[in-house]
C-alpha cells in the first residue's frame, strides 16, 4: 500500500512529487491552502508561495483573524494559562462550548486550586452563554449568564456599561443582576476573560476586549484566547514574521499583499482565480472548503484523510505524533517542541514540500 | 581565496589604526599583508572607508514582541517592490528577511535583539534564523521571575543565584542577560501602577534596587562577558534623570549598561515641566567608569514602541499614536506594543531628540557610548545613517534645530555643542566597543584573525548616503552587498554564551516547574530537533 496517488490510483511518493511539481509550476497564479502545519510546514508553504506568486490562507483564518481584527484596530490584554492558572481569582468565560475548542482548558486552569500567586482566595467564575449543563467546575463557584450566541455581543455591552456606571435599558431586575456581576469583577485582583474566536465574532471580541480594558482602570484584568484549529496561531506567528502579515496574502505583484476578503482561500477557488491548489491538512485532514470540483489539486494530509479522488494526494505525517514538530501550545501561549509521539517515516509537510520544490522546472525562479 | 581591499582609508579603532592601508582576508578571516603571493579578487578601496563590520548592540529584531506588533500594525510595513532573484521575501516589510538586508546594506553585520522572554526563547531563535546575512543573538530578560525573588526573599547563595542566571542562560541559547524595570512588572500584576528604584514588590518585599543589584553580582560571577543590561525604573517621566543618577550611584562599582537612557535624561524645568537633563546624565556617566550606555536617539518618524515594561506601556495606552496596542501578562515577565509618532512640532519629541544627541555629544569617551536608537521604539534602524550625519555634522544639527519648536532652543544644551564625531568615533563606537561590551575578540575589528566582516563606505560629503548604501560589505570574507544592493543572501550564526555552573540547579529548576506549572521544564527549552538544520551556534567565550 503506497501512501501517494493520483486521481485515486496509488502510485509512488516519489512519481506523486514529480507531478505535484508539474501541476503547481504551471499554474499563473496558485493557491497555497489548509496550512494546517506545524511551524517548519508553514514556513516551506509560505517559501513555496512567494516562490510561485501564489498565495496562501488557513483553514482556519476566519478565527484567527476574528481575534487579529479586534488587535489591529483597538486593544487587547492577554496573558498566558499559567499566569491564569497561577494568579487568576476571577475567571470570566464567555460563549459555549470552550472545552470543545480546548479539551484540556479546565484541566490546565485548574480552577479548583486557591490561585499560587496575587489574591490566594477561592477562585470565582462567571461564564456567559454556556451550553445547557455546561457551566460545572468541580470544586468552583460559578455563576451563569444565559445567552445565545446572537446575544453575547448586547450582554457584554450592558455589562460593560455597568462596569463603567453608565445606564442600561434593562429592567431593574436585570440591571441589578448585571451590577452584582459588574462589582464581582471589579472586586476581582487579577481577573482573567477567556473565550474562543471559533464561536464568536469580531465584533464580539472587541466588546469583550474592551470590557478588559476598561476593568483594567482601577484593577487588573486581561485575557486567554483560545487559539484556532490546525496549527493556526503558530501558522499565524510565522506567516508575521515572514511577511509581515498573517495568512490571507497573495505575491502576485512579487511582494506580499494582504487582504482578507482577496486572498480567501474558498473565494480564490470559487471565483476561477486560483488556477490550481495545494491544500494542506496534516493534523486531521480536514478537506478543502470550496465547491469547484476541477481545480487541479495537490493535497498533503494527515493518514486517513477522505480524499476525493481527484489530483495528486500525498499522505503526511501529523505533527508531533509522527515527527518533531514545533507548534504553538496552548498550554503555555508559545511555540514549543512536541517530540514525536509515535515515530513513523511518513515525510513532514515541510518534507514534501521540500521534495516538490525540487522538481520544479527550470522556469520556476528560485 | 585571497581577497585584498586595495588602497582604502581603514578606520580600525581597535587596532589604532586610521589611515591609507590594504586589507587582506583569506577563508573567512583576516590576514596579515602576504608578501609575495597575488590575491585571487581584488577590490579597489581608493577613497572608500574600510571599516569592520558595524554591530548593534540593542535593536528589537525578533520575538514575540516585535511579532505582535507587525500583526498589531499591517498598515505600516506595506512592501512595494518585487524581490530580487534569489532573495525570498528580502522586500516583505518588516520581515526578518527585510530586517538582514537592511542592515547588511549599511554596513551592519552583527546585531543584538536585546529582550527574550525566557519561555518564548524558541520563537526568537525561530525568528533569527529567519534573518539572512547577518551574525545576531539576544539578551534574555529576568529580574521579574519568581524563582529569582523566591531565592532573594530566601537570602540564599550569590552562587546559588549565579547558578540560575547560568541555567536560564544555557536553556535559552542566549548572550546576556537583561534586566527590565526590576520588579516592575510582577508588581504590575498587582495592580502596582508607578515603580521606582526603592519601591518593593509586593509579597516579596524586595526593592527594584536589590533585584537589580543581586543580577548584576550574579552576571559578573557567570564570567560572561556582557554586563547586566538595565533598563532601568521610570523610563520616559519627567525629572527621570534622578532615577538614573541614583540608579549608577547604587551600581555598586560593578559592571553595568544602561539601556536607550535618552529616555532617562529628562528634567522639569520650564513651563511644560520637561527639560533635557543630559548635560547632569553625561556627567555623571563619564565620572563612573564601570557604566556603559547606549542612548536610544529618537528620531522624528513613525514607530511603535516594544516593551518589556509593562507597567510602563500600561501608563502609556492613552497615549498610543493610533490609539490601539497589546499589554501582556507573561509568565515571570510582561511586554507592551504601542505605536507612536514622534513629531518635530512635538514639545515633548523635540526634547527627546535634542537630549539624545546631547548625550552622544557630551559624552567624549566613544567606548562608553553607544550608538542605539532602540529600534524601532526610538527610530527605526534605517534612520542611523541620518543619526550618524547628525553626530558628524554641527551645521546639519543647526538645521534641524532651526525646524524645533523655539521654546525646546532654551530647554537644551544642543545649539551650543560644536562637537563633530570623527570616522574613528564612530567606528570606535558602532564596532570596536560593541566587541569590547559583548566579549567578542574577533569582531568589530580588522586584525588578523579576526572574523572578516567588512563593511566599504564610498567616501562622500553625504555622510548619510554613504552610510546608508555601503559600496562594499563582506559578510565572513564573501561579498554579500554592492553598491548598497545584496548580492547574495547567505545567513549567518547566532552567537550564545555557555557559562559553567553547578548542575544541580537543573533539578531543582525541573522540580519547581513540576509543582508550580504542572508541566515539564523542558517544554521551554530551546533544543536542537526545534531548530532548522542549518541554524548554526557561535559560542563567546567566558572570562577565564
């Protein structure tokens, strides 16, 4: 059983590179998608990218720059999960479902645990929108806010107001309910917000953030968000360093440009400006977002990826499981080394990369 | 192959020489004159300067900070020209790929990133191998971590201490050791608003005073060669200039360098309450023999200023030119990233610009000033070719001064210094005494053996433009700029200190993350298989 194949048929690895290399050095203006990579694959793709003036997204862009939107136009306070899980005495989680997008969240927060540093009181908790059943911490005081998630953006604004002494067109009831949470957090030493772009919008964020900030006048609050999927915020990190930009940028001019709604990825596809792919996926293989089916297409993922049958599909390893990986980790807000969890010799997508690069034609500037 | 550099004037400050003379380098290093034998490439230096090449000894080039603010900032670091064939990405604003360039072009071929957290040290060392051309390394920041101030609560062993700045040293892969605003920033966290040298940290009841005092002892007992690098309490705040002078009179007549201290020289007087206080720093600095500094000019552009003082960049938000920016709450650390614009018709800028250069000009020993702009939080680093011609020039400083607000002519000693630095000054401060501070023998200079960095200046009455595009730069003995164009994008070392210490701090250091973090010291380890195969070390040596 090979781990390459072209429009379904297994074929060799090394054959898959050669054509993979024909499809993406004949292409005007190639797209480099998915991203879904560990540092070292990111920064191959992106190479490749500027090589081919192409350009390249990650799948999971619309989160990360949901997060990167309320950053380059406002403010934002952040800190790291040890500092939340060493100092926080107030943590404010806000829409449902956080623990989907970080499994380990309660478990590395340990809210349980007086706090090591600042205040050393049992901790409190306010959580808005949760999922029904959701808002159970083990050993935590937790107080609830029931929103749907249209509704995230009008609680954090009346809650904000509160914060800041100006009137609400609430109830006196709700108003006074929203004070005792308003004071909570002001009582708070070192409050920590945690959220999850993933189920929020800008918009959203940027009324939490500002939330923070305003907290920050006479105490201290700052925030945790919890990264996109796939490698995005190392994806992210390098993509800045670079270019100067994150994902969503294009080298057709011969230098970086980026603008979101130019160089998405699905909207690249769908609109016939992209004339082929490379779609990347080496964590899950998650498949490409598009409809356009005749898109010549090269896919790097993750074993047991749903491949459609089409173009030329190379199996990676996943990074951290099957190779050294650097990675941003959640657990610590930094890039750090994952040891290969189970060794194999399937090639890193920096690997294969590497490989089709070196096919290229002889008309492909270097 | 045997390269000469026929007939430049070379200004070599650490050899003491200044005047007509060839330059020979064989294999990546200098050489003596080879009587008899024909260079195999030949360049004609008639009326070019020949220096070493130029090192940096503080510019925030990489990390986490600097990331944060190219992703806070897209809409000032635009690109707007293809790159050259075989150099990717070497006209991608703001990228490190820029970055290498840029500084290769002026002559620059050793830069230090002067601030790392020590849990983001990876991603610096990602960043820097990320930057072509250029030798670099970084300073690691400490002096707000709680194993540090647990140890100074606990009064335990200088040599106990000096075995953990070692520990964090050889796990960060760094050069040196940095001390920003001691204490500030843990107290920030404590919701303390303002921090000076006497002020204590809450639960530890430590001074900034002592934190900084114990990490400059412990510098000094790890034999590296670079002193503790201070930024030091109230940085940018009127009448900050006491701060200063006590902080040099508490330096215990030991080995310290102050960081960027234009922002440290100001005074009160007049009716904004905002003077230049350079001419009392300058003096002071030239009466302590054991204090380095650097100035951090400010320069009237657009920047964003990066920041391990968080405290400080917490004060500063409202001020934020556009008002926007990131404040972090790290572990045992903190940063900001604030944009800003320092404007000629400013009060407060023009101060700052006029200090700065105050400071360069009054300070007449060229080894213990040095030539910083702090990147970007002063000026950006493509500035310094104008800085230089500023320092070289007394009528080009009275142009300037004549486009200040008139008030600033009264609040600074500026109009009245006729001083012009040399060729020799400025070579003895951008290369000679860079070597010396940071413990590089064979950098910042043209003897032989030394590593054949070389940087060409067409001589010309443009001193900026000479500066700026250098006609030749030799990066290890290739020629890597010509006519101020990169010709080939090599990439260099990163050069890290490997002091020696006692081994069982590692336990004790695995342990206390085992029971603080829950997770395992190693995790924060920059280790080989994290870094690209051709990412290459340079160790500087210790004192013996």
């Amino acid at each position: 059983m090979t781990d390459a194949s072209l429009d379904g048929r297994s074929i060799p690895r090394e054959d898959a590179y050669a054509h993979a290399a024909r499809i993406l050095g004949a292409a005007h203006f190639p797209l480099v998608a998915g991203l879904g990579a560990d540092v070292a694959g990111a920064r191959a793709a992106i190479l490749l990218a500027e090589r081919l003036r192409g350009a390249f997204d990650h799948l999971a862009s619309r989160d990360a720059l949901a997060d990167l939107d309320v950053l380059r136009s406002s403010s934002m306070f952040v800190t790291t999960p040890n500092e939340a899980r060493l100092r926080s005495d107030f943590i404010l989680l806000v829409g449902a479902g956080l623990s989907s997008y970080w499994p380990a969240m309660f478990d590395r927060l340990a809210l349980h645990e007086p706090p090591r540093f600042g205040a050393q009181s049992r901790r409190r908790a306010l959580w808005i929108g949760p999922k029904r059943g959701e808002a159970h911490i083990d050993g935590v005081d937790i107080d609830t806010i029931a929103a749907a998630s249209h509704e995230l953006p009008g609680v954090l604004a009346a809650l904000r107001a509160r914060v800041g002494g100006r009137p609400v067109a609430l109830g006196d009831a709700a108003t006074k309910k929203l004070d005792a949470h308003a004071s909570a957090m002001k009582a708070a030493q070192f409050g920590v917000a945690v959220w999850a772009a993933e189920n929020l919008d800008a918009l959203t964020i940027e009324m939490l953030c500002g939330l923070v900030a305003d907290l920050n006048a006479a105490t201290r609050f700052t925030g945790v968000p919890i990264g996109a999927r796939s490698g995005a915020t190392g994806v992210v990190q390098a993509s800045g360093w670079m270019t100067g930009f994150p994902p969503r940028t294009g080298f057709g001019r011969g230098y970086p440009e980026h603008d979101t709604w130019r160089f998405d990825a699905r909207r690249l596809v769908d609109s016939n400006e992209a004339d082929a792919a490379l779609w990347i996926s080496a964590y899950d293989g998650e498949p490409p977002p598009w409809r356009r089916a005749d898109l010549p297409l090269v896919t790097l993922a993750a074993a047991g990826a749903k491949a459609d049958g089409r173009g030329v599909f190379i199996t990676v390893g996943c990074p951290g499981r099957d190779h050294d990986a650097v990675d941003f980790a959640q657990e610590t807000s930094s890039l750090v080394l994952r040891k290969a969890s189970a060794p194999s010799k399937l090639p890193s997508v920096a690997d294969a990369i590497g490989a089709i690069g070196a096919r290229f034609s002889e008309d492909v500037p270097c | 192959m045997l390269t000469c550099l026929r007939g430049g004037h070379v200004v070599d400050p650490a050899n003491g020489v200044d005047g007509v003379r060839d330059v020979y380098f064989e294999d990546g290093r200098v050489v003596a004159a080879t009587a008899g034998r024909k260079p195999d490439a030949e360049y004609n230096a008639a009326g070019h300067i020949v220096m070493a090449g130029a090192i940096d000894i503080h510019s925030h080039i990489a990390g986490g900070g600097v990331n944060t603010a190219r992703l806070l900032l897209p809409e000032t670091h635009r690109g707007h020209r293809p790159r050259p064939s075989g150099a990717p990405l070497s006209t991608a604003g703001w990228s490190t790929f820029e970055t290498g360039r840029l500084y290769a072009q002026m002559g620059y071929t050793t830069v230090i990133e002067p601030a790392i957290s020590a849990h983001h040290a990876l991603h610096a060392h990602l960043e820097l191998a990320d930057i072509p051309i250029i030798d670099k390394g970084f300073l690691t920041v400490l002096g707000n971590d709680d194993f540090l101030l647990q140890a100074l609560r606990r009064r335990e062993s200088p040599a106990a201490v000096a075995d953990y700045v070692a520990a964090t040293l050889e796990a960060t892969r760094a050069l040196g050791v940095k001390c920003v605003n001691a204490g500030g920033a843990e107290a920030f966290k404590e919701n303390v608003r303002s921090f000076a040298l006497d002020d204590v940290v809450p639960q530890y009841g430590l001074s900034s005073r002592q934190i900084f005092q114990t990490l400059q002892q412990a510098v000094v007992a790890t034999k590296i060669r670079h002193p503790l690098h201070l930024h030091m309490n109230n940085l940018g705040l009127p009448g900050n200039v006491e701060t200063a002078l006590a902080t040099i009179d508490a330096s215990q007549g030991l080995p310290l360098h102050l960081a960027h201290v234009q922002f440290y020289s100001y005074g009160k007087e007049g009716k904004n309450g905002f003077s230049s206080a350079a001419a009392q720093f300058a003096e002071k600095i030239a009466a302590n023999k054991n204090v380095t500094v650097d100035v951090g000019q400010v320069m009237f552009a657009d920047i964003v200023t990066i920041s391990s003082d968080v405290l400080r960049q917490y004060n500063s938000l409202g001020a934020a030119r556009p008002k926007k920016g990131v404040i972090f709450d790290g572990d045992h650390n903190g940063a900001g990233v604030l944009p800003y614009s320092y404007r000629v018709s400013d009060f407060f800028n023009a101060v700052q610009w006029a200090a700065g250069l105050e400071l360069f000009l009054l300070i007449d020993d060229p080894t213990r000033v040095f030539f910083t702009t702090d990147h970007p939080n002063g000026a950006p680093f493509t500035t310094y070719p104008e800085v230089f011609a500023l320092l070289m020039s007394a009528d080009m400083r009275a142009q300037w001064l004549s486009r200040l607000p008139a008030e600033v002519l009264e609040l600074t000693n500026l109009p009245s210094i006729k001083r012009e630095y040399t060729f020799y000054e400025i070579a003895t401060m951008t290369r000679a005494a860079p070597a010396h501070l940071y413990g590089f023998e064979d950098r910042g200079q043209l003897g032989p053996g030394a590593v054949a960095d070389v940087a060409v200046y067409k001589l010309q009455s443009n001193r900026a433009g000479m500066f700026r595009n250098a006609a030749y730069v030799f990066k290890d003995g290739e020629l890597v700029v010509r006519d101020g164009v990169v010709e080939r994008y090599s990439f260099g070392k990163t050069l890290r200190v490997r002091p020696e210490y006692d081994r069982a701090i590692d336990q004790r250091l695995d342990a206390y993350y085992d029971d603080l973090y829950g997770l395992p010291r190693s995790l924060f380890e920059v280790s080989d298989a994290a870094l690209p195969r051709s990412y290459a070390f340079a160790e500087v040596a210790c004192r013996s």
